[in-house]
C-alpha cells in the first residue's frame, strides 16, 4: 500500500512540474511577442531587414562583467541596430553609422554558449564600446550587415 501513496505523490510532482512550466512558457511567449511588436510600431519609419524576436545580449562592455544577459528584440534597419530587452527598460540603440568594427567570439566579459556571438564595437559620446548578441540566425544578420556597412568594418566577419 506504500508503494501506491508513493506513485500518488510522484504523479501529483510532474503534474505540478507540468503545470508550473506550461504556465512560464506562456509568459515568455507573451513576452517575445509583446517585446517584437514595441520594436516594430517604434521602427514603422525604417526598413527592418532583420528581425531576431530572441536575441540574447551578452552585455555591454562599459558596463563590466557583472552585469546578467537578457533576451530580447534584436532589429536591423538601414539606419540602425535596435535591441529591446524582454525585461527591464534598458534598451540599446546604435546608429549604424557608428558602428566601428563588427566581429564573431566565442565569449564576450567573461561569458560563453560555446556558439558564436555577434560583437559590435561602436563609437559614443562617452568614447568606444561593444555590445555582444547570440542570434538564432546569424548568418543572416551577418550578410545583412555586410550589405550594409564598409568592408574595413565587417573584416573581423569569416570570409564568404
């Protein structure tokens, strides 16, 4: 009789588990969606070429290691790189005009997935800094960027 008190709680655990994680998975679609279409109403003007709605920032470099990732929008328009955090109101705009070196690394202030990351360096009114982005399709960002920018800033991007 045990063993059946003990199926019970088992069962009733993964129900809850269940649950509990159909419950977050509804809220971060909620918040992808909801985050992809801020940027988009605030870019109606621009030409987005590219959209990444899950794009998860690494960081910026001014701001040191201790700072977390987050998710968010990352949009490219002809102008600009637009990133939207899902949480938080610290979004990133970096005019592409600005935008000094482009790269691939492996690691970005202290951080890896063991998959690429996209590294923008950029120029401020504060001096020069760098903003790292894992992308779910970065072959497209990145010939997008290459369409769009001097080759001396893209020569840190593997060959074609």
């Amino acid at each position: 009789m045990a063993w059946l008190w003990i199926i019970l709680a088992v069962s009733g655990l993964l129900l809850i588990i269940y649950l509990a994680l159909r419950l977050l998975g509804g809220r971060l679609r909620r918040l992808r969606d909801d985050t992809r279409n801020t940027v988009l109403a605030e870019l109606t003007d621009e030409d987005v070429l590219h959209l990444e709605p899950t794009a998860n920032c690494f960081g910026l470099r001014s701001r040191g290691p201790a700072q977390n990732r987050g998710n968010g929008c990352w949009a490219l328009t002809r102008m600009r790189i637009r990133f939207e955090p899902w949480v938080g109101r610290t979004s990133l705009d970096i005019p592409l005009e600005r935008i000094t070196a482009v790269r691939l690394s492996y690691g970005f202030l202290g951080k890896t997935r063991g998959r690429p990351l996209l590294v923008v360096s950029f120029s401020t009114p504060g001096g020069d800094d760098e903003a790292a982005w894992l992308t779910t399709d970065l072959d497209a960002a990145l010939q997008r960027l290459k369409e769009l920018l001097p080759a001396e800033v893209t020569a840190g991007i593997p060959g074609d």
